[in-house]
C-alpha cells in the first residue's frame, strides 16, 4: 500500500512534514486489490460511512477513492483510494506508473516518489475545490519544490513527470500560484501565469490575511475548475443538478 498527502509528507520526512496535524489518513492501493483491502480494514475495525446508492455508484464506478471509512474505537478516519485522480476525469493518469515509482518506508508500505509527491500535491490543489485551503496546499507545493526540485535539471524532470502522468495543465495551474506566492522554482514563469493561477493566488491571500476579500467569482472559478478537472460535463452537469434536488428535499424534511 501507498501511504499519499499528509502522513506521506511525514514518513517521507518531508519539510511540510513537520509538526504537521493531518485529520485523516490516506492510503492507495491498486485497484485489483480494492475490495481485498476494504475487507481487511472492515476485518481491523474499520467501519464504512454509509451512502446511498447513488452515492456508492458515485465513488465505486466514477471516482479514485471509497467513500471514507472511520475506526470503531479511535474514531480516526481513513481514505482508501486506487489512484489520485477519478476514473472518469479528462486527465487520464494512469495510477500503475505512481506504483511503479514508488518508494518502500516500512515493509510493504510505500510513498510515492519525490517527483510523484509535488506532482499530487499540485494536482490536489487544483482538484481539492476547498477555498479555505488554497494558502496551506501552495505553501505545502512550495516546501516540496524548495526540498526536492534542485537546478533546472530538477525543474525539467518534473516538468517530464508531469507530463507523463498526463496532468501538465493541472501540474501548470499549481505551480504558477506557488511561483507567485513564494517565488518558488519550479519554472512557472517560463510556462506562464494562467487565470486560474490567479484566483488561486487571490484564495490563499485571502486564507492568510482575514480583511481580504474573497471575491464570489474567484470561488466559483476555483470550484468549477476542480469539478471540471474530476469529470466530463456530460457527468458533471446531471451529478450537481441531482445533487441540488436531493439537498433541497433534504432541507424541507428538515
């Protein structure tokens, strides 16, 4: 299994590792081995968060991870997923290549390569849609840059990861937003400063300092780029409209 984002950066000792405080535990395992390893968290008392069945449909069959687990007892949570992306997003990473780069910390568990780490951590910062944490994912993607991407040699290889994996316009997003921020090196400049950068570098300003506005359109950019970024209008477009019915019904029952 693959240990990903906070309690990666952790075993990974990683610099935004440090003192860090994660509220849940991802893991990613492949995709052959979902229901094995779901059991064998329900068989360790793991208990599944209960969904309908749509929502089931929603994460089995669409998205790269199962809905949230939570431990009897310690009531800790825990994320399994079987790639970083969803099966149906327009970027068609394939998870194998992050399992084939990945490197051992413990017997039979893993974190991603260094590479792969920036590469998520870009990916989730544009993916994540959460206005509220833009500051912590660009400062998270600057830390990693500043560690582990050394020299333009660094810079082109994980330009090259980038693009390999098939998420250069995410991997772009992210990197331009940290540039700005923390002048970090990741080469953002010569690849240029893109309008979603922008408002990302708006959120995170506004995470930062409380009597910063954040302007509507700057979340509802960040909000749709994610969506977009997660499925294809002809999935999107029927998921949000159902999902506005049912919390419109479910606010009338209430």
């Amino acid at each position: 299994l693959v240990v990903l984002k906070g309690a990666a950066h952790v075993l990974a000792n990683d610099d935004c590792g440090q003192g860090r405080i994660f509220s849940d535990i991802d893991i990613m395992v492949p995709r052959d081995h979902l229901d094995a390893a779901e059991s064998a968290l329900v068989a360790c008392g793991w208990q599944p968060g209960a969904t309908s069945a749509y929502d089931a449909r929603y994460y089995r069959e669409w998205m790269h991870e199962l809905p949230p687990m939570m431990h009897v007892r310690r009531r800790t949570v825990l994320d399994l997923h079987h790639s970083i992306l969803p099966v149906i997003s327009p970027y068609r990473l394939d998870p194998q290549l992050l399992f084939e780069a990945a490197k051992p910390v413990w017997d039979g568990v893993f974190v991603l390569d260094a590479l792969d780490r920036i590469v998520h951590c870009a990916v989730h910062l544009v993916v994540e849609g959460d206005v509220e944490k833009i500051l912590r994912g660009a400062y998270d993607l600057h830390m990693l840059l500043k560690q582990h991407v050394e020299g333009t040699g660094g810079q082109t290889r994980l330009l090259s990861r980038a693009v390999d994996l098939g998420v250069m316009p995410l991997v772009k997003h992210a990197l331009s937003a940290a540039e700005i921020l923390f002048n970090a090196q990741s080469q953002a400049s010569a690849i240029g400063t893109t309008a979603l950068a922008r408002h990302l570098v708006v959120a995170a300003r506004a995470n930062a300092d409380a009597s910063i506005h954040m302007p509507l359109l700057t979340r509802l950019v960040i909000v749709i780029a994610a969506h977009r970024a997660k499925m294809p209008l002809s999935v999107l477009l029927p998921h949000l409209l159902r999902k506005s019915i049912v919390g419109k019904n479910a606010g009338k029952a209430a």
